[in-house]
C-alpha cells in the first residue's frame, strides 16, 4: 500500500541519488576499512535512512510493507554493507519493538533506533540453534526485578557496534521447545554482556558480524519484551515473516546493478571483432537475468501489497526469500561468466566483490532448504 505516491517518489529520488553519488563511489573505501566510515552512517542518519519501517510517532517514517521493499530495492543497489548498516534498525533490530514491545519499551528504545543514534540487533542463533531455533540454550532466570542471562549467541549481524540487543533466552527450563522462550531488550554497557571480534568473513566486508557472550547478565525485567515470559518464539516468528520479504527485496537490488554492470561490460568489450553483446549465447543469459529479476520484484511487491492488507503472508514471505535470494546467487554467477576473467579480478571490476556478497543470502533469515520444507509444509497444511 502506498499511501502518498509524490512523497515515496522524493524518498525514492533521494535514495537513487545517494546510491550513486556516495554510496557506489565509496564501495571499495569500506571495503578497505571494513566499516562503513562516520561521515558516511552520519549522512545515512540526516536523511533518515534508519527509521523507515519504525512508526512516526516514534520519529520514523512509518513505511508500509509495499513502500519499505520499494525503498529498498534502491538501496541495496551498492555494496551490500550500507543497507547492512540501516538494515537492523529497519528490519530485525526493532521488529520485536514494533511488533510486540509495551509502550513504555517503544516510548524508551524506538526513537534512538529511528534517528540512528542507536543500532540495534537481533541475537537469536547459537551455535547449536540456527535453522532449529526453538533449541537455543541461552537462559533467562528471574531474580526479583531482574532476570540473569547466562549464554552466547553467534553470528550475529551489526553485534559489535550494536547499542541495542533483541535477545532471545529460554525462561522455562523445563520446555526445550519454542514456548520455553522470551525476549529482552538489552543495553550495550549491561554488565555481563560481551561482543567477540568480528569474524573474518567470506564478503560483506564493512558489514560487522560476531559472537555475543551472556556471563550472569542482569537485565531489567522491564525490559522482557510485551512484559510477558515465554512468548519470544511467536514475536521472533513476526520479525522474520517481515524481515523475509524485506530481505527478498534486499536480494533484488543487487541483481539489478549486477546486470548493469554486466550489459554495460558486454555492450563495451569486442571479440572477434563485435561487441560481446551480440553472441546469442551472451544474451540469453542477459534474457535469464531479466526475467528473474522482473520475476522476484513482482513476487516480492504482490506480498507486500497482501500484507498491507492484513492477510497472512507466511507463506509467500518464504517463497520470497527463497526465490529471490537464489535468483540473486544465479545472476551473479552469470555476471561473472559476462564478465570472463575481469569478473574474477576485483582490479578490473565490482563483480567479484558481489560475487561473494550475495551469497550469504542463501543462508541467513532461514537457509534455501528451511524454506524449502516451510513452503512445503504450509502448502500441504493448506490442501488439508
């Protein structure tokens, strides 16, 4: 649902704009830095970049499903880091708040999370509880007006700089399952609480991800999110049914700029006396590219529209991201193949550094396979 078109359009025009101005001319700056530089996040910030799916009530910009995936195609057309960089503020970091959290919690959290001032994220995997997320051992013991959390979680994005944890912790030791679980809010100088180095990753450079440790953590129990014990699953199950559909979203932005800069490498380069672009071979996978990219924004904007509706859309939110994150994977294997060796060299081009970017996206919000048996279970359930 879009609810002012002429003013989506200016947000729109903004974005596009920065995304070639700042973004795309610094990629390879935080590439060497492996951060996203201040002057940079402090620009994000002015032009509010890290409130767009938080409520304007609380200083955000409040988009609609339909509005948020649109913003978002535009900006993931740059180096993967920059969204990831707004990414938890608009996504995992503050849909628990949003979706599930007391006024109060909202009133405390939400405004600093909008404005940037804050970052925040989602510490839900563990170790042994990633695709099996109701197994997670992290524990939440109440001790008057505090509850001790005692824990680690890993892989966990926006952790080291992070102000704000959403932390998912089992208060019911005597259910292993998904209604043992709770979720707190918990503030960055909570003694007890600690960050790991960040992880020395395959890409996404600039885009910080490490462990968080638990070691008798006290944390106010006005801070178990909505103020009720063991309902962090079901608020966990709402922040991933959005962030889902906003990740397909996110997958589809760097497709676009890959098959770009691919037509524009074909277009340029002559063998055997022609533009590459002219081989048949050549443009069928132009053909394959487009098609899918065109494919996935349908699918991701006519869920987003279902969504803005109030309808369920558990089971199209998965088919999203499973479409569109393995869509992203075959056209940047595809830019590559366009590209030959230039693809391979990050010297000569953007394309290796996407290349590995995007291949995280297969794995996390629910590997390829999770969605795989999601998809399915709910389509027998529904033939029922």
């Amino acid at each position: 649902m879009i609810r002012d078109q002429a003013k989506l359009d200016r947000l729109l025009a903004d974005v596009r704009d920065w995304v070639r101005t700042v973004a795309i001319p610094n990629e390879e700056r935080v590439a060497a830095a492996a951060e996203v530089p201040d002057d940079i996040v402090s620009d994000m910030r002015a032009r509010g970049y890290f409130g767009w799916s938080i409520p304007e009530e609380y200083g955000g910009l409040g988009l609609t499903a339909e509005e948020l995936v649109t913003a978002a195609l535009e900006l993931s057309q740059c180096a993967v880091a920059f969204r990831a960089r707004v990414g938890t503020n608009t996504g995992i970091g503050s849909e628990a708040l949003v979706a599930d959290g007391t006024a109060d919690q909202k009133r405390r959290f939400l405004p600093g999370l909008a404005s940037g001032s804050l970052t925040g994220c989602l510490a839900l995997t563990e170790r042994d509880a990633g695709s099996d997320a109701a197994a997670l051992a992290t524990s939440a013991v109440r001790d008057g007006d505090t509850y001790v959390l005692n824990g680690s979680k890993a892989f966990i994005t926006n952790a080291p700089i992070a102000d704000l944890f959403t932390v998912l912790a089992r208060t019911d030791p005597d259910n292993r399952g998904a209604r043992g679980v709770s979720a707190f809010v918990v503030e960055r100088d909570t003694p007890g609480l600690t960050t790991g180095a960040p992880y020395r990753k395959m890409g996404q450079a600039g885009s910080p991800v490490s462990e968080v440790h638990f070691a008798d953590c006290r944390v106010p129990a006005a801070n178990l999110i909505g103020g009720a014990e063991n309902m962090g699953f079901r608020t966990t199950m709402k922040v991933l049914n959005k962030q889902r559909l906003h990740l397909a979203a996110l997958c589809i932005g760097p497709a676009i700029r890959m098959l770009d800069e691919a037509i524009g490498h074909v277009t340029s380069r002559r063998q055997f006396g022609r533009p590459v672009s002219d081989f048949q071979l050549v443009q069928a996978m132009i053909a394959d590219c487009q098609t899918e990219i065109h494919a996935a924004r349908a699918l991701v904007l006519e869920t987003a529209r279902k969504r803005d509706a109030g309808r369920d859309t558990s089971l199209e939110s998965s088919i999203c991201k499973y479409f569109a994150s393995e869509m992203c994977g075959r056209v940047a294997d595809r830019a590559v193949q366009m590209f030959g060796g230039s693809g391979y060299v990050a010297d000569y081009s953007a394309i290796e550094r996407f290349y590995r970017d995007v291949r995280l996206f297969r794995l996390y919000e629910g590997t390829s396979q999770i969605h795989q048996l999601t998809i399915a279970k709910l389509t027998l359930k529904g033939a029922q």
